[in-house]
C-alpha cells in the first residue's frame, strides 16, 4: 500500500466535497454523503491514473481550501472573540 498516495487521496476527497460545499449551497446530510462518496470514487480513480504532478497541485488547492476553512477561520472566531472581550473592558 502506498500510504503517501492513500494520504493525498484522502485530503483531495475532503477537499475537494468542501470546495463544492462552497459553491453549492444545498443542504441536507444526505446530500453530501452522496456527494462524498460520487467525489470519493472520481477522486481514487484520478489518484490512480494522473501524474504524480497533477495529483500534487490538486491536494495543493483543496488542501488550502481545507485549511483555509477550518484552522484560519477557527483563528479567526478566536481572534474576534478575544478582541470583543478586550473592548468590553
């Protein structure tokens, strides 16, 4: 087993159904299992027959994009509510 390739798999599946949560404001859980495994089997598959290159911008983009949503903005909720009980003083 390719434990480095499993490991890109996996962040550009995550990435990648965040990417379309993005731009598909439809909500319901089972939507977006549907949408995790139809992106998940693509995404495998892709792994399986891309470059290594292409592969690697691709985790690259929806590696930023995971990480934009759910560390930078985590920071950011932080930084607010820090910076709204240093003015409440």
């Amino acid at each position: 087993m390719n434990s480095e390739l499993l490991l890109w798999t996996m962040v550009a599946i995550v990435g990648t159904v965040g990417v379309l949560k993005n731009l598909i404001n439809k909500g319901g859980k089972k939507v977006w299992t549907i949408v995790s495994v139809v992106v998940g089997s693509g995404v495998a598959f892709a792994a399986m027959k891309l470059p290594i290159s292409a592969l690697q911008v691709w985790v690259a983009v929806t590696g930023a994009t995971l990480f934009y949503d759910t560390i930078f903005k985590s920071f950011q909720k932080l930084i607010e509510k820090i910076a709204k009980k240093d003015g409440e003083e």
